[in-house]
C-alpha cells in the first residue's frame, strides 16, 4: 500500500474490557504512546480504566473519538459484532483502525468493509489484532524455515467455555472458529507465506453446531503449502494451550506455548526460551511506530481478507462436507 497519510498524533480506545485494561494499556503505557481517549458503552468502566491509565478523556460516546482530529488512530476491543461497523467509521473518519479479531462475522459485513476501504483509496490503514505472528519465537520460526512448501500443525487447547457466553452466540461473538481460530489461520498465512486457496473443516461429534469448537481445519495454499489447525475444547488446561509444529525441507521446528521454539536438523540452532511471549509488544510497538512514521501497514490488507474469509469458509464446508473454495 505505500505510505498512508500523515493522520492525527493522538490514539482513541474503543472498548474498555479486560483485554484493554490488562494488556493494550499497560503495553501503550510503556511505549509512551498518546492515548487521548478511552470509550466505553457504560462509561463507567472507561472513567475507571482513565484514571489508571492516566488517559486525559473518558466518554460513553465513541464517536467523540470519530469527530477529534487530533486523533490518528482508532484501537477497537469491543464485542465482535461491532467490529466492522467502528473500522468503517475509523475510516470514513479518515483514521487508521485497529481492531482485536475477528475483523467481519460474516460475508456481507466483509463486503461492506472492503468498499469502504477502497473508497478511501487505502490511504487509511486497517491493521487486526493478528498478535501471534509478532511473536519473537514465530518470527525465528519464519526465518528457519525458508522459501518452499512446508506442513504446518497448529493446535489450539482451547479450553471450555460455557455455551451460554457471548463468545458462542453467532450474531454477537460469531462462534469460537470465526472469533478466535482465526488467529492461527493468520500464523499459519505468516509461516506459509503464501495465500490460502481453499478451506476444509470437519468438527467432532455426528452432528456438530455452527457455533462448534471442536473441529479440524486443512488449509490448502497457493504454493502448496498445508496446514492443519486443531481448535478444541474439550481438552485439560494443565496440558499446554497452543503448539505450533512446521515441517520442510528436512527441519522440524515447534513452538511450545510460546514458551520455547525446538528444532531438529536445523543447523546451528536447537532451542530458543522466551518468558511467554505471542507477540502482544512487538504488534503494538510496531503499530505506533507506523502511526509516527507511516510506512507499510503490519499485515497487508489482502491477507487479512484471505484470512477472514477462510473462516467463514471453514463453517461452510464443515456445513456441506466440501472443500470450500477461497
């Protein structure tokens, strides 16, 4: 995309939750980063999380964020029904967005963030909260692992959820596959390097919901490149949450909770420890640098895309037993 225009300095926080208050601030903080805004439905949780923040303003109103021209950049960490409806805003208001995933819960809201986008010629960068290719040990594992076709198992102990959450309710959460898994289907794009081209889904039981989170998913890309993710529930916490594996060209290289990064036949290289680390400061670090500097957007526009409607293309062939065309 080149580089966006020159936007406002300051930074404007939609969503004041848990995420915000114990992650996307704290790390802001430390960056040193302008944060001019904080919003919240209530209010009353923004006022709070200002205080601790030390954030100048709190509003129950976003679009008091929309309408200041001092501010360049729109963080959105709301529920994920409302997030393409504050990037499209963000954007005709002629600011960078970043959202938390998932960036549309189905294809129409997809459609109507593209036109968007492209009505502002792209000079407004869209950026999702895709924190785990950022991560020093996937980076590392990008690099070992070269040019060429790999195998890629990425495997998500999700951990339950009661069926009764937000989470789970397809208007407002989309499901777990749409709202979180996509989170591997972007690390496994970022390790593969290339652009998924058709999607396959198989969930367990023999008669699985749309909001299913026990399931299977095979990526096929461009370059011949194939991924496996595992998204399941009903595992045991004291097991580790997320394992990444890659094969190709002879190497293996696996990334255990983004503790540790092991590889086999890698010359000159066996195993790199980090304290826990999926790439939350390095995303965020780079997101303000770019809002000083303009440059490159973090994750280009069309992979985003690619990623979003792999996962709708994954409820639909779990829907019609078929491979799903991207």
């Amino acid at each position: 995309n080149g580089t966006f225009l020159k936007t406002g300095r300051a930074i404007g926080i939609v969503g004041a939750g848990n995420f915000t208050s114990s992650t996307v601030i704290p790390i802001l903080k430390k960056y040193q980063a302008p944060v001019k805004y904080i919003a919240s439905a209530g209010g009353l949780t923004a006022k709070i999380l200002a205080k601790k923040g030390k954030i100048t303003y709190a509003t129950s109103d976003y679009k008091t964020i929309l309408n200041d021209e001092d501010v360049g950049l729109v963080i959105i960490t709301t529920r994920h029904n409302l997030h393409f409806k504050m990037v499209m805003e963000s954007l005709q208001a002629k600011k960078h967005a970043f959202v938390e995933k998932p960036l549309a819960l189905n294809e129409e809201q997809l459609s109507q963030l593209v036109r968007v986008y492209n009505e502002q010629q792209g000079k407004y960068a869209v950026t999702v909260g895709f924190n785990r290719r950022f991560s020093p040990l996937a980076v590392k594992m990008k690099k070992m692992l070269g040019t060429g076709a790999k195998n890629i198992v990425a495997t998500m102990n999700a951990g339950f959820i009661p069926s009764k959450s937000w989470v789970h309710d397809l208007e407002v959460g989309g499901g777990r596959i749409i709202g979180e898994a996509c989170h591997y289907i972007d690390l496994c794009t970022y390790l593969a390097g290339s652009r998924i081209i058709a999607v396959c889904m198989n969930a367990m039981g023999t008669n699985p919901q749309e909001n299913t989170d026990n399931a299977s998913i095979i990526l096929k890309y461009e370059d011949g490149s194939n991924a496996v993710i595992n998204y399941f529930s009903n595992g045991n916490k004291s097991y580790a949450k997320e394992r990444v594996e890659a094969y190709a060209q002879g190497k293996v290289l696996i990334i255990d909770n983004w503790r540790s990064l092991k590889g086999y036949g890698v010359k000159g290289f066996t195993k790199m420890t980090t304290r826990m680390d999926k790439g939350h400061r390095a995303q965020f670090g780079q997101l303000i640098s770019f809002l000083e500097n303009g440059g490159t957007p973090l994750i280009p526009f069309e992979e985003l895309i690619n990623t979003t409607k792999a996962s709708f293309a994954a409820i639909e062939s779990m829907k019609t037993g078929q491979w799903v065309v991207v």
